[in-house]
C-alpha cells in the first residue's frame, strides 16, 4: 500500500514538473504578447491622441484596464522581478519584440504592479499594469488540486491492496487448515484475474489432496482388513496343531502374528485419523490420561501420571486415547519402563508430555521422525510400521495443537503435544 502510494505521488510530481518545464515557454511568449500590445497600444495612442483628449484617454485606461503611465520614472519603489527561468524567457521575449533597452520591473509592495519602459522620441516612458497580467495569482488553487488527485489516487491504491489482500488471507487460511489436516471450504474465486486463477488452482489442489487422502486411506483400510481375516486364520491353526510342535517355535510364530497384527493396526488407524470426522467434546484431558494409564497398569506396566489440573478441552476422545496409547507404546519400547505423563498449562496452551529414560531421538532426527514410515535406525531390529508418531502428529494438528520430540533432561525423551487451551 505505502509502495503504492509513493509510486502514485512520484507519478503525480514528476507529471507537475513535465508540465510545467513544458508550459513555461508558451506562456512566457504569450505574456510578453499581452506586453507588448499594452505597450505599443498605450504608444500610438500617446502620439495619435488629440492633445485635448490625452488626459481622458489615460483615465479610462487607468480605470478600465487598470493600466497607468508615467513620464520619465516610476513613481514608486520599484525592484527587478525575482529571478526564475519563467522570468527569464519573459524578458527575453520582450526585449526582442520591444527593443533590447526594454526593462521588466515590479513595486515594492505586496499587491504591487508591473512596470515596463518604452521611449518616443528619445523621452522615457513607464507603463504599469496589475500584476496578474504577468503572473498566475492563483498558485493555491494549483496545489489543492494537486492533493486531491493524489488523495484520490490513496484511496484508489487502498482499494486495490485491500482487495488483494482480502483474498491472500483468506487463502493463507485455507492453506493453513490443509497443514492441520482438515478441508476447508473452498475460497471464493473472485477479484483480479490472477488472483481468481490462484484461487482456482488453490481449490482444485485442495479438492485433489483431499481425494488423494481419502484414496489412500481407502487402500490402507482395504488392504489391512483383508489381511486380518487370513491372520486370524493362521493364529487359529497354529493353536489347533499347537501341541505336536516345538513349543518355542511356536510362541515365535505367535509372537510374530501379534507384531503383524499391531502394524495393521497402525495402518487402520493411520487411515482412520485421515477420515477423522468425529466432533469434538469437552473433555478433561487428565481424566483421559488416568483412564489410559489405569488400562497399562492392569497389564502390569507401572506408569506415573502427574496431573496439572488442566482446564476443559475441545477434543475427540478417541483420537486422544490413541494419541497417547502411541506415545506411551514408543516409550515402552524405544525407551525404558519407567515412563511418566505430565500435563500443564503455560501461556493459554495446555501441555501433555509423556517422558521416559531411553536412549531419546537426536534432534536432527525429531521432526522427520514425524513423517509415515521413518524410523532410527536403532529401530530397525524391533517390529513397528514407523506410523506411530505420524499418527500422533495428525491427531494433534486435528486438534490445532503440535507435537514436538525432546531431549529430556537428565536423558531420555520428552513427547511434548501442545494443544490451545478454551
Ligand atoms: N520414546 C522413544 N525413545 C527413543 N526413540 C523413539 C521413541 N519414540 C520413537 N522413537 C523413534 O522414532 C521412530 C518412529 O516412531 P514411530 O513412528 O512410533 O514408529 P515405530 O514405533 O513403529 O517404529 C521409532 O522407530 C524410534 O526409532
Ligand atoms: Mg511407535
């Protein structure tokens, strides 16, 4: 806006200042015109005039034109005109069509006259007449309008930005809520062609991913029941021709029929936070920690909660269960059984942190950690679909909230999800 309204005033000046270069010396000629037939007019009648009649002839031309003439010298003060270029060509131009001996000169006073000589017959003669015969007097008026174009160029200026920035904010929205996850609804696609054609291809990209994503969990959700069906299958003959095998062998294969199981799950609910569409409720997020943590202590794992008397929250409680069943699943099996879940409030944003002793992730490693499918490579050995942090990314942004993994002090990791409070 200020880029453009300096544009305008720039424009504006420099167009004054062409304009006025270029009308200086056709109005300097066109003066000096007006001069010199005052002049020569006031001359011839001078000598024409019958001597009776030379007094009133110069009346009327002091009381109609405002014109006066003198013998001999100007009867008041009287000084040269300030010297500008305007000046300048006017003289110039007078004592070219007057006699180079002409002279241009001005009263004292503020509301003085104009004063310019010519001879007959070798005796001096000065002629003044009101000074807007030379000069623009209305100067002002000039500058006035001057600023209102240019105030109506502002205003113009505003206009514009105003529209396009409109329409830029609503799509840094728009963008915004395709990076928590959701759809949002499509922008509207008016204004400047070259902005209704962002708007265009903004929707079309957003209409695409969202049938990208709906795709995939499709494919993820498909592929994954079909494959639970075969596996219980598997799971329930190896039961049936359990006893006439090895029995390590067979806790082996049992074992391994669970990691599938477990990975498969990660892929439904991977597919499952995609198409999340539940409303949200408010809940009490410690209520949802206890509840999970009391579920791990009936398997005999010892988990600490400490509770920071949070406020209410908007949040799907599901989406929360699972969000924290991953956290608390990656430090049990990343990081060490000693695992604690914290939560608090700083600044208007509640915190949820669950936090263990292990080895950690390095911090170059935390934000792709983030991404589906990436794993440390210090994971490798140990089944998992490297889904898990993915999903707990996506249920945070669903709920306008963040993750971010940690080094906790003292070693080990700190899962931090941040989420705003009410
Ligand atoms: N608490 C933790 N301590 C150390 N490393 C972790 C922890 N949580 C996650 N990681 C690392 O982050 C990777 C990604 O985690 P995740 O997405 O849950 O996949 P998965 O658990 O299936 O491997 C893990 O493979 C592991 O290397
Ligand atoms: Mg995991």
């Amino acid at each position: 806006m200020l880029l453009l309204a300096l544009l305008l005033v720039a424009g504006n000046f420099a167009w004054l200042q062409i304009f006025r270069v270029s009308e200086r010396e056709p109005r300097a000629v066109q003066v000096a015109q007006q001069i010199t037939s005052i002049v020569n007019l006031t001359r011839s009648a001078l000598i024409t005039a019958n001597p009776d009649k030379r007094f009133d002839l110069l009346r009327d031309l002091s009381e109609q034109e405002g014109i006066q003439v003198h013998a001999g010298a100007p009867n008041e003060a009287v000084e040269p005109l300030v010297d500008r270029p305007f000046v300048r060509l006017l003289i110039a131009e007078l004592q070219r069509r007057l006699g180079s001996d002409t002279r241009l000169l001005q009263s004292t006073g503020a509301a003085g006259n104009v004063w310019v000589n010519f001879a007959i017959d070798n005796v001096d003669y000065w002629v003044s007449m009101p000074r807007e015969r030379v000069e623009r007097t209305e100067q002002l008026r000039w500058i006035g309008w001057g600023l209102l174009v240019l105030l109506l160029s502002v205003i113009g200026a505003f206009l514009i930005v105003t529209r396009i920035g409109r329409a830029l904010r609503e799509l840094t929205r728009a963008a915004a809520a395709i990076g928590r996850g959701q759809t949002p609804a499509p922008v509207d696609e008016s204004g400047p062609s070259e902005i209704r054609t962002l708007s265009h291809a903004f929707n079309q990209m957003s209409t695409d991913l969202k049938r990208l994503d709906e795709d995939r969990a499709l494919l993820l959700a498909g592929v994954s029941h079909d494959l639970r069906t075969p596996l219980a299958r598997i799971r329930l003959g190896l039961e049936m021709i359990g006893d006439k095998t090895d029995p390590s062998l067979m806790e082996g294969m049992v074992q391994d029929i669970a990691d599938i199981d477990a990975v498969i799950n990660q892929f439904l609910d991977f597919a499952r936070v995609s198409g999340e569409q539940s409303a949200a409720t408010e809940c009490n997020l410690d209520e949802i920690v206890n509840t999970i943590a009391e579920r791990y202590r009936r398997q005999g794992v010892a988990i600490t909660a400490r509770s920071g008397k949070v406020s209410r929250l908007q949040l799907k409680p599901l989406a929360m269960q699972r969000l924290l069943t991953n956290l608390i699943d990656n430090a049990l099996r990343h990081g060490s059984a000693a695992v604690e879940i914290e939560t608090s409030l700083h600044d208007n944003r509640v915190r949820l942190s669950v936090l263990d002793r292990g080895p950690g992730i390095p911090a170059a490693d935390a934000e792709r950690m983030l991404q589906p499918f990436t794993r440390l490579n210090t994971a490798r050995s140990t089944s998992g679909s490297g889904l898990g942090l993915a999903i707990v990314d996506r249920i945070a942004r669903l709920h306008h909230g963040s993750v971010q993994l940690l080094a906790r002090d003292g070693g080990g990791l700190e899962a931090r999800v941040e989420l705003p409070a009410l």
